[in-house]
C-alpha cells in the first residue's frame, strides 16, 4: 500500500458529474485513513455527462479545499495505468446499497486482473446519504428543484445554470 516514499496513498476515483455530499462524505472520511488522496475525476464510457472532465475537477476543488491532504486530478485513460504512474494501488469508493455492490465488485476484481497492486476499499455510505445520486440531482436540477440539501453550497449555482442551458437546448 506504501508508495516509494512510504506514503500512504489512495485514489478515490468516479463521474462526480457533479460532486454530491455522498461523495465528499466519502472523500472526507477517506482522507482520514490515508496521507494524501486523489479524487480523480476519470471517464465512465456508460455515462454521458453532463459536466465536462474540467468542469467537475474545478467543482471538485473548489469543495475539498478545506481538507489538506487531498488533490484533485483528471485522467482519460483506464484507471490502473493512473494507479501506476502515480505510484497508487489503493483505490477508494463508496457503497451505497446492495444495487451497486454487483457493479463495483466487478469493477474491483477486473482492475486487480489487470493490475495485480490494485486493491479496492469500499466505505459505506452515511445512511442519511443511501438516496442520493448524481443523476437525481440532475434530475431535480433541470426541473428547476432545491438541491441545496443534496451539494455542496460552493457548487449550486453552476449545477442550476447548466442544468438550465441543458433545458434550452
Ligand atoms: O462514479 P462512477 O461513474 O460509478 O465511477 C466509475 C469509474 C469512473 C470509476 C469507472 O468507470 C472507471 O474506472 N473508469 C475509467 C476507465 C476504466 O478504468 N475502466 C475499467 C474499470 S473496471
């Protein structure tokens, strides 16, 4: 788990198209077990996004200022080759309920097939997060709803403003 310079690093990786409070409850508590986290901001080719890569690693920054140990980063590829060239083999996500266990255990197991280093730690979420999602924020969001309860207050404004450009496309 130990990088060359015997640095505990994790890489919390996902769409966060955008960042939720589910998410930076993960990250916050992740950051607690490790020196340094990465949440990279990396592409799910089953996903059309609404964000762009940048857009949700500026919103992602923008959040975790606060807590010193955690770097934002964009990646384009496949996960385990970022896990390689930064010197990580942790990777942190969150689990919300048995509806994603499926997915994310196939994931964990594919990325130690073709990354023997790679080990995935799964959080569980905070049972007042279960309900929340990206995608229902989405939702809420482009028929104009509150979603002040379910993001970060750093990010409201962009997510309403898209989310309205979006509806007038
Ligand atoms: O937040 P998500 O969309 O559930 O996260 C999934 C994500 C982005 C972590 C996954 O799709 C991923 O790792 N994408 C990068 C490409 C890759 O490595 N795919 C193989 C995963 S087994």
């Amino acid at each position: 788990m130990k990088g060359a310079m015997g640095l505990r690093r994790a890489v919390c990786p996902g769409s966060f198209d955008p960042i939720t409070h589910g998410h930076l409850d993960i990250i916050r508590r992740a950051a607690g077990l490790f020196d340094e986290l990465i949440v990279l901001v990396i592409q799910n080719k089953d996903k059309k996004c609404m964000f762009s890569l940048e857009e949700r690693a500026d919103m992602i920054q923008r959040v975790v200022k606060d807590i010193p140990n955690v770097k934002v980063d964009v990646g384009d590829g496949l996960l385990v080759d970022y896990l390689r060239e930064h010197d990580a083999s942790v990777i942190v996500k969150g689990l919300r309920a048995m509806s994603d266990f499926e997915y994310e255990f196939q994931m964990a197991l594919t990325n130690r097939q073709l990354y023997e280093k790679a080990e995935t730690v799964f959080l569980t979420t905070s049972i007042e997060r279960m309900y929340l999602s990206s995608s229902i924020v989405k939702q809420i969001a482009s028929f104009g709803g509150d979603i002040s309860t379910l993001v970060p207050a750093e990010i409201i404004d962009e997510v309403m403003e898209k989310a309205e450009k979006e509806n007038e496309k």
